[in-house]
C-alpha cells in the first residue's frame, strides 16, 4: 500500500528531503508538494498525512487548519505542522485545531522521520479494525468509496454475503464460524488482489459482510472464481454427516427441528458512475437491493447491476 503525504509549502526543499530519507522506502511513501491554493483538491484523495510548514506559506495557520477539518472527510488524515513559532501559545492554539502533531524547527532528520513513519503506521493499524481478518473496516471502507467518487471515477463495489451462516453458527460454534470468515476473507482477497490493471480494495463491514471496491474488468470472471473456490473448499468446514445429507438440522425457539443448506456465498455488484451516484447513502440503497436479490437465489451466486445513462 502506497502512502500519499502531502506537503502544502511553497518550496521543495522539504519534499526532497524527506524523498531523501525514506529512499529506501520508496514503493510506500510518496510525498507531494502542494500550494495552500490546491489543497481542496488534493484533499480528494484522502492523502495518508498532511504536513505543512507554516514557514513558507503565507496562510493563518490556525484557521487553515480549521478549514481542513471542516469537513468529515478529511477527519481521519493527520496533521503535523513544523514551525520556526517558538511561542507556547501558537503552538497550543494550532494543537487545538486536532493537529496531533507541532514540531519545532530547526528539524531533526532522524526524529522527523521516525514521527511520520510512526504515525502513518498507527493510523493504518487503527484503520484495521477488524482484529479477525486484519482487513479494513467501515470507516475506510467509506472512505475508499468517498474517494473515488471525488475523483469522478468509475469503479465497481462487490458486496459479500455468506448464506445460511448462523445455521452453522448454531451447530459448529462461533470459533469455527470465525475460521470460515478467514478463509472467505483470504478467497475474496485473493481473487480480488490478483486483478491486473486495477486499484483494488477489500474491506471486512463485520462478521460474514465483506465488500471489495475495483476497477472497471471482467466482473462475472472474478464473480465466477471467488464462487468456485469458496464451494469448492467451505465443506471441509463439515463433518461427513452435514455433507452427505447436504444440510445441517438447527432447533427453532419452539423446539422444532429445521433444516438448512450448507453455507454459500452471494455476491453483488454494483458498477458505479459518478454521473450517476452523488454519495455513499445511495450506493449502499442500490447494492442492498442486489444483494437482496442474489441471496433470494439457491446457492452461491451473484448479480450484477450495470451503471445507466
């Protein structure tokens, strides 16, 4: 994963330091040099950080800063600011704006490094927040979705429901329930991983949800093949007996017993335009209808809804 850091100076001198430094590095973090004038745009990536030097700028710190965090979408993106400002109060009024971090200069190189590594490594750890499959989780899911749609582009989200799991839930347990969630985790990511030519994302919404954000491709191939390898390999989760019967017995709340089909896995797919959806909300109306309809269908399956014009 690729870091974008953004750095509003009117120089580049920091940029080429900083290039300098994590040169060994290089295929994880990419620094840019920014204008105060073209934040808002930049800002529609939802860079890793912002650092500004507010040096070689000639903005109000503090109420710049209050800008960037004006908007929801730029809440989770930290901040450091580096100033020559040696004043407490300065420093204590551009913290109050959820800077997390100010730093005096002149720089140390060594610390200024271990700071950005360190926070650029803690906020993709909090963004995984789901311990199970170490995937990201709804606040990057969201901000995945945010992104592209910023940027106006087209892109399909894949939507992962497994059928029947409570049923094996009820009758293997949840710690076997969470070894058939990692194994859906690793097949979907797999599959989705191994797509050339496209900016790929899997993220875990909770328990048997997964979502998958790719570019425009093949989507019944990728469709087809995450079904193939999840039915070919979700018996082995079985005893011999719930496999030759082709079901599992569960008892209802009056004691009755029911039975229900051996877990499968529906898919939805939503090819998104941004002509077409303007926000999150109404993607996520769409894709809950699809999925809707692709978990009405017996055994693993999948739908997919083609952008309209």
């Amino acid at each position: 994963m690729v870091h974008e850091i953004y750095i509003v100076d009117n120089k580049n001198e920091l940029r080429d330091k900083l290039t300098d430094s994590f040169k060994r590095e290089v295929d994880e973090y990419k620094f840019k040099t920014i204008k105060t004038t073209e934040l808002e745009v930049a800002l529609r990536n939802i860079p890793s950080l912002i650092i500004i030097d507010e040096d070689n700028t000639d903005i109000n710190i503090v109420e710049f800063c209050k800008s960037i965090r004006s908007n929801e979408d730029n809440s989770i993106t930290p901040i450091i600011v580096i100033s020559s400002n040696r004043e407490k109060e300065h420093s204590v009024d551009v913290l109050k704006t959820d800077v997390q971090y100010y730093i005096k200069k002149p720089l140390d190189d060594e610390y200024f490094f271990y700071t950005i590594k360190n926070i650029v490594g803690l906020l993709t750890k909090n963004r995984r927040i789901s311990p199970l499959t170490g995937l990201p989780g709804n606040v990057q899911i969201q901000t995945e979705m945010k992104k592209r749609l910023l940027n106006k582009e087209t892109f399909a989200i894949l939507y992962f429901d497994l059928d029947n799991f409570k049923a094996y839930n009820d009758v293997y347990g949840f710690s076997n329930g969470d070894e058939i969630i990692k194994f859906t985790a690793r097949t979907i990511s797999k599959h989705i991983h191994q797509i050339k030519n496209s900016d790929n994302f899997v993220g875990h919404i909770g328990g048997d949800d997964f979502v998958a954000i790719i570019g425009p491709t093949d989507y019944d191939k990728v469709c087809q093949d995450i079904i193939q390898e999840f039915d070919k390999y979700a018996v082995d989760f079985y005893n011999e007996v719930d496999i030759e019967r082709g079901y599992v017995e569960v008892a209802n709340r009056r004691g009755i017993i029911e039975q229900f089909p051996l877990t499968t896995i529906s898919i939805a797919v939503l090819e998104v335009d941004s002509k077409i959806y303007k926000t999150t909300l109404e993607i996520g109306e769409i894709a809950s209808q699809i999925k809707h309809q692709a978990k009405s269908v017996l055994g693993s399956t999948y739908i997919i809804n083609k952008r309209r014009f």
